[in-house]
C-alpha cells in the first residue's frame, strides 16, 4: 500500500509539473501573439493561425490533455491550488518576458498562491475518495 | 466590459473544469502505456462529462482572448483564480471529495493571493 502511494505521488508531481509547464508557456505565447483588439468575430478565428498564437494554443491542449490525465485520480480539490503555482509563474513570466510592472502588492499576492501551493501539495494525499473505493474492491474482490 | 468577460469566463471555467473532473473520475486512472492510451482517448471521446467540459472551456477560451486584448496577462490570469474556491466547494458537494481545513486554507491563500495581484 505504501509502495502504491509512493507511485501515485510521484506520477502526479510529473504530471502537474507537466500541466503547470505547458499552462505558463500556453499563456505566454497567446499574450505575446495576441493583437491590441480584436475588431470582428472572424478576427477571433484568424488570430488563431498567426505562429504564436498557434503555438500558445497547441501548448494549451497539452495542458488540456496533462490536467485530464491528472485528474483521472487526482482530487480536484487537490489539483487546483497545486496548479495554481502557475498563477505566480505566468505574473513572473509576464515581468520578465513582456516587461509589465508587478508592484510590491502583486509580489505579496505571488507569495500568498506559492504559501497555498505549498501546504496544499506538502499536506495532503492527492486522493482521499478513489483510495476508500479502491480499498473497498479489493476487500470485495478477496471476499469471493 | 472588462468584469463582463470576467465573469463569463469564472462562470464557464468552474462548470467546465467540475464537469471535466467528473468525467475522469467516471473513467478512471490513466496508465501511459501506448495501447491503454489510445483505448482510452476512444472512451472520453464518448464521456458525456468530458464533451460538455470542452463545450464549456471553449466558451471560457474565447472570453479570455477577448479579455486579453483589453488587460494585462498579469491581470487577466489571476483574477480567474477565483474559480478555485467556487470549485473547490463544488468538488466537496458535488464530486464529495474530503477536503481537509489544509486545503481550504490552501485555497483561501490562493484566492487572497489573487485579490492582492489583481488589484
């Protein structure tokens, strides 16, 4: 059992990182290739052939595809703060690539989300309902 | 117009991202092993939860390039983690998850977190 839950800690520490990884990139490349307005409702269909944009969004299908696989036995009540470092990566992505201002009060915010990040993901056990039910079947299955 | 396409985009996030976690609970655990990966792209493409969630997150998407041509990418990100505490209720009551005070006060931090760079 331990074993079991060592195995599934470590597939969703690489997994998240995969799902934080591709959401901070994802977001970076949208920003960085998106226009100042968009005019006309077909504009929002063009925009997305422009190459950053492209790549921001294929990014974001891998986000999209990683945070299903996560949550395929992950809580998401776990999920969420965990990929919430995100959050305080794309403020910092956004400082040091784009060249927008964090004043003192967004650094406090960056330090609240990476405080939740961590007590959230240090403290908890990714699952808490998959871990009864599972335990459950195997009691029932041994049973027969 | 701004805190319009923000609570959109809150609004169709919270019901996406539930339904989607629904969806893959429904399916159970992912092994990446290549032939268990292709079964089970086949399956989710048949998840009524999953097909919905996408419906809703492509609503969330298009908001939220529309918001990004109007803020910054330091605005526009954090205020829709607000999402996290309304999920985080709805994963207690919906998906009945136990969440420990550990991860209520995890979110709390993450949504104050929020507020502040926001602001």
């Amino acid at each position: 059992m331990t074993s079991e839950s060592a195995r599934l800690r470590w597939k969703t520490w690489i997994c998240a990182a995969v799902v934080v990884g591709s959401n901070v990139s994802g977001n970076f490349f949208l920003k960085k290739g998106m226009p100042a307005e968009l005019a006309t409702p077909l504009e929002y269909i063009t925009v997305l052939f422009r190459p950053m944009i492209s790549l921001g969004v294929l990014l974001l299908i891998v986000w999209l595809a990683s945070r299903m696989a996560l949550l395929s036995w992950a809580d998401l009540s776990y999920v969420l703060p965990v990929t919430s470092v995100g959050y305080a990566l794309v403020a910092i992505a956004g400082r040091v690539f784009l060249h927008e201002q964090i004043s003192g009060k967004r650094w406090v915010g960056i330090s609240l989300i990476m405080a939740g990040v961590a007590l959230v993901s240090g403290g908890t056990s990714p699952q808490t309902t998959k871990a009864a039910e599972r335990e459950h079947a195997h009691a029932a299955g041994a049973g027969r | 117009m701004k805190w319009i396409l923000v609570g959109i985009i809150v609004a169709a996030t919270t019901v996406g991202e539930v339904l989607q976690a629904k969806g893959m609970r429904h399916h159970g655990e992912i092994r990446f092993r290549t032939g268990r990966l292709g079964r089970a792209v086949a399956l989710l493409a048949r998840n009524g939860y999953v097909l919905a969630s996408i419906a809703a997150m492509a609503v969330s998407f298009f908001a939220y390039l529309a918001l990004l041509t109007i803020s910054e990418l330091s605005f526009a990100v954090p205020v829709t983690a607000v999402t996290c505490v309304l999920e985080t209720i709805l994963a207690k009551h919906v998906l009945h998850e136990q969440v420990s005070w550990l991860r209520w006060m995890g979110a709390c931090l993450v949504v104050c977190g929020v507020a502040l760079v926001s602001l």
